[in-house]
C-alpha cells in the first residue's frame, strides 16, 4: 500500500473542487482588534483588519478579562496540573462554574476544554443515564452535535430544519413511554437564523421530551444579562440542558452546560469526554469568569453590537449582494461556488487588507460557498467603509450576479 500517494489523492480533491483550507497565519496586538497583522509565508507582514473572527464583542482585549487573567497566571503558574477529578479543580473553575450557573439560572454548570467537547461528551452520554432514550436533532445542527449523538449508540431522529410539524411527526411515531430529548441550537452560525425555542419546548412537554439547546451563538450577546436567546425570550427555565461556550462573546476559550445539580453530577461522573481530559489552565477559568460577569451588565456593549451588524446588513443590501438576513449578529453573503468564494476571499486579503475565511462544503451545502462577516462593536465607520467599498469593486470584477441571488 502506497499511504503517500493515498494521502496525495485525498489532498488532491480538495484542491481540484477548490475547497482546500489554507490557514492564514495573523498576528493580534493588544487593544487593536480587528487590527492585526498578516504574517506572509514569504516572511514579509501586511496591517489587515478582521471581518471573521468569533471574538464578538472584543472581549478577549478586554483590560479587566486580562489583568484577571495575568493575576491567576502569577498566582497558580501556566496549568491546572491534571484532570477536574485528579488535582486540577481549582477556586478559579469553581467561580466559573458559579457565574455559568448564575447567568442561566440553573442549579449548576459544569465547565469543558470546549463547547465541541461539551457537546460531544454530552450528547454521547446521556444513554447511559437514560437507557432507551431517543434523540430528535435539527438536521442544521452543529457538527459536535451530531458527533455526539452518533457516538451515543442510541435511536436518533433528524427533523426538518426548524420544521414543528416534521418534529412533531416524528415524536408521535415513537413508544410515549420512551425517553426523549430535543437537542437544537438557538442561532444557527451558517445562516444566522433562531429557532422556535417557546414551539419547541411546548412539543416537549406534550411529550415528555427534554430539551437541549445550543447556544453558542448567543450566549454574552442576547438577552439582558447575556444568557442568550432562551433569556432574551424568557425561556431558560423551560430548557433542560443549556450548552454554551466561553471562546466567542466571552473571548477566552472553554465551553460547558448548565442544568441540574444531579444532571451536572451524572455527566460529571459517567463523561469520558469529562473524566479523562486535563482541566482548562486557571488562568483561562479567571479571565472567561471575569468576562462573564462583565458583560452580565454590559447592556451597551451588547446593542452596540447588533447596530454594527444591522449597519453593515443595510450597506450590503444596498449594493444588492445575496445576503441572508434572519436578524442576528451573523452576516453571509452567499457566492455559491467554491473558487469565487476563494478567489474573493484572498484578493480582499491581498488587495484590501480585509480578511475573511472563505466558508465550503461540508460546512454549507455544495452551492452555497459564502463570506461570512462577523461584525463586532470595535468594527467602526471606517472599517464598515473600507469592507463595503472592497466588496463592491471585487463583486463587479468577478462578475457575479447580485440580485438573483438574493435570499
């Protein structure tokens, strides 16, 4: 067997559909995001501003998320020296743990290296604790999602996207003494759309379903104290597992859920992807608790946030780019090719100074490639300015149709 030449062919395809992912290597300065700097592979830099980035809000620049960062750092030094279980639970995880639980008002949350993690780990674990149990998922839902729920082992059903009465079909086929749980996401990250969180959970209690929602998308940046789209709708309480991550609005890194104390206390203790994993390094916990608390009450950084993305939404509307529009933060402007997406993407970064990843399949769809802008409050004036002119010229010379494409 020739695994070189395996390898080679593998490789090969991505490059002959035009969706092999190159990574562009850019450098962060304190206090300046989205400024940054692109280190070429040549050696030489070039000034860029980021336009797809997952740091929300700016928070991971934020002068009190750092000091309380530095502050742990001196304190504990660099890890947390081992699993939750074996030594690495610290007074740094424990608040964490407490300004999650607080922020969603549950009972507990329980912290992971990731939101993919917490996803994956729970998802896979519940069968254990609910034998029999089927899950019903969004066919949209993220990939740590399903990951979970085909490792788990247990039945499955995908219902239409954000389709009630697919959801409802498929829930009344099945055994009423079953176990169930619903597990959705609140914004959907490709297109940015919500789902019918309050429809969901009324299908749930007529059925004796819990309910499992993904807010990674949201969390920090809707409801008033940042609790996501279930706070914002006053629905927390009608959710039975809440998984969110501290990587995006709350600009550090980690993920957890939030639930019961006895939910948390049973992933915590039959959770491979829990038991067996080095804890986050105290000084990560530090700094995302400080974020989390901060932006509990930062209602103007928040609303700052939704008009940057509303503005920018409007400008390209206006130059009639195929933009989808479902009212959140996320911004995609469809291309619908893989090689233009790319060709956009690196003549905005070489040309303009602009970067945004291109997005492909199996990410989207075949035939619905896009930018996906990520607009934050410290994207001002100037830098919506210098997008939307670059978008304008690049759009013209690559001759792609506007208004046709249009969602």
């Amino acid at each position: 067997m020739d695994y070189t030449a395996k390898l080679d062919a593998a490789l090969q395809r991505l490059h002959d559909e035009g969706r092999y992912r190159t990574f562009i290597d850019i450098v962060r300065a304190k206090g300046q995001f989205p400024h940054a700097t692109w280190r070429r592979k040549d050696g030489s830099e070039r000034p860029v501003t980021v336009w797809c980035g997952n740091d929300y809000l700016g928070m991971g620049q934020h002068p009190e998320v750092l000091a309380a960062m530095h502050e742990a750092l001196e304190t504990t030094g660099a890890g947390s020296g081992g699993t939750r279980n074996i030594s690495g639970t610290t007074l740094y995880h424990k608040a964490l743990e407490a300004e999650l639980a607080d922020l969603h008002g549950k009972e507990a949350a329980l912290l992971f290296t990731s939101a993919y993690i917490a996803n994956d780990a729970t998802l896979s674990t519940l069968p254990k604790l609910f034998p029999g149990l089927i899950v019903y998922s969004d066919e949209l839902n993220h990939a740590s999602m399903i990951e979970g729920i085909r490792r788990n082992g247990g039945a499955k059903r995908v219902f239409r996207h954000n389709d009630l009465d697919h959801l409802r079909e498929l829930l009344a086929a099945d055994d009423p003494a079953a176990p169930k749980l619903i597990a959705f996401e609140s914004v959907y990250s490709m297109d940015g759309d919500f789902s019918p969180i309050e429809a969901i959970c009324d299908l749930a209690d007529e059925f004796d379903a819990l309910t499992y929602i993904d807010e990674v998308h949201a969390v920090g940046m809707y409801g008033p104290r940042g609790g996501g789209v279930a706070e914002r709708d006053r629905l927390m309480h009608r959710i039975d597992i809440i998984n969110g991550t501290l990587a995006k609005a709350y600009g550090v890194m980690g993920g957890y859920i939030a639930s019961s104390a006895k939910m948390c206390d049973a992933i915590r203790s039959y959770a491979p992807g829990f038991i067996f994993t080095t804890s986050l390094p105290p000084a990560v916990a530090a700094g995302a608790a400080t974020s989390v608390r901060i932006l509990k009450t930062d209602r103007a950084r928040r609303e700052l946030h939704q008009t940057q993305a509303s503005i920018l939404k409007t400008r390209f509307k206006a130059l009639g780019l195929p933009l989808i529009d479902h009212g959140s933060h996320i911004v995609p402007v469809i291309v619908g090719d893989p090689v233009h997406t790319k060709v956009i993407s690196d003549m905005l970064l070489e040309q303009h100074g602009i970067y945004v990843q291109p997005i492909n399949f199996p990410t989207v769809p075949r035939g619905t490639e896009r930018l996906r802008f990520t607009p934050s409050p410290v994207h001002g004036p100037k830098e919506i300015d210098a997008l939307v002119r670059a978008m304008d010229a690049l759009w013209s010379h690559c001759a792609l149709n506007r208004a046709e494409l249009s969602a």
